[in-house]
C-alpha cells in the first residue's frame, strides 16, 4: 500500500492532546503567605486636606531651589491630642518629602511672581532629624493653593487657641500650688511659743466645757 494513502495521512496528522488540558489534578504551593498588616503612622489621624503637589525646599549653600517630590500633601489631625501635621509622600514610591507639626507662631505667603505656589518655614523630620527648611509648594491651580494656605492659617489659628487654653489651665494649677506651698509654709514657720500658747487655750476651754453643769429639765 503507498505510503500516500490518505487513511495513513489522517492518522499521522490526528492533532495531539492540549497541553492546557484539564487533568483535575491540585498541586499544593510549596509556600504559604500569611497576610502581613501594613501601618502608616497614619491611622490615628483624620485628613483635613489631600491635594496633589510638587515640594520645593531651599538649598541655603547651593542658593538655589531643589525639588524634593511630586506627590500628594495632606493635613492630619491627630484624633487624640488634636495635633495637626503637614505630611507629604512622593507619589510612585511613597518616601516621605515633608513631616512636621504647624504650630501656633508659623505662616505661610504667597510666592513671590506665581500665585499657584506658596512658600514657608518649618522645623521638618521626613530625613529622620528635625531641620530647619524653607519649603515652596506648587499646585497644579490657583484655587488648589488658596485651598492649601487657608488651611494653613485656619490650623495655626487653632493651635493658638488650644495653647492658650492650655497656657490659662497651667497658670491656674501653678497659682493653686503656690498657694498650697504657702499655707504650708505658714505653718512650717508658726513659733514653738504661739503653739504652746494655741494648746493651753483649748485645754483651757475644753476644761470649763466639762466643769459646767447640765442644765436641769423642768
């Protein structure tokens, strides 16, 4: 028989079973993952404010401005001490551009010549040590950075308020143990004399108390 026959054609030509083929077989992974909880240092704060930024900050030897990161600057509030903070992560890899608290004596203004940019002081920690940087922020509108420097100052606002609550509870616990001191004092420097003499008149007096009669009942 030729080899050309086509019946040995079909069956050297039968398409040979799928590779993907299901086989109903289960392989176990040869690792477990066991899920991990990730923090931020973020989950006790409330955000006041989230916008997108570029951040700036001042090189005082190079004189000159140098980016620090794109990303999004929010205001956080701390939901127990009702501290507020600026924190500022670099989009795509998150690192930290900004962290530090806005207290009571900062401010911010506008750059000068660009209404979409402000600029600022701080005393920051995103470099794990607290430095004095001059930081400029630019956003993307006009109406974003309004945004950002009204919160700014409504903060700063609020914390001088808090201190000066905090400031008015001290005085007056420090007036109430001063007072406390001194009474104490007092009596700490009250003569051997006049204590004697304090003795012998109550001793005196309980003593007439005992000697009266009762009175008789009609």
């Amino acid at each position: 028989m030729s080899s050309a026959d086509p019946e040995h054609r079909e069956e050297d030509e039968a398409p040979a079973p799928a590779d993907d083929e299901d086989t109903g077989a289960q392989v176990a992974p040869i690792v477990k993952l066991e899920e991990v909880a990730v923090t931020t240092g973020e989950e006790d704060e409330d955000v006041i404010l989230d916008l997108k930024s570029k951040l700036y900050r001042f090189d005082k030897d190079g004189n000159q401005w140098k980016e620090r990161g794109a990303g999004t600057v929010k205001f956080l509030k701390h939901k127990a001490t009702g501290k507020v903070r600026l924190l500022m992560r670099q989009s795509k890899t998150l690192k930290i551009c900004a962290n530090h608290l806005i207290l009571a004596t900062m401010s911010v203004q506008e750059h000068a010549g660009n209404d979409k940019s402000c600029v600022w002081h701080a005393r920051d920690f995103a470099d794990g040590e607290l430095k004095d940087e001059l930081f400029c922020i630019r956003f993307p509108s006009v109406e974003n950075c309004k945004s950002f420097m009204e919160t700014f100052q409504e903060v700063a606002e609020s914390q001088k308020k808090e201190e000066g609550e905090e400031g008015s509870a001290a005085a007056g616990l420090l007036e109430k143990l001063s007072v406390e001191e001194k009474t104490d004092a007092e009596k700490k420097d009250e003569k051997p004399e006049e204590k004697e003499s304090k003795t012998k008149q109550e001793t005196k007096a309980d003593a007439e108390k005992e000697g009266e009669e009762p009175a008789s009942s009609a």
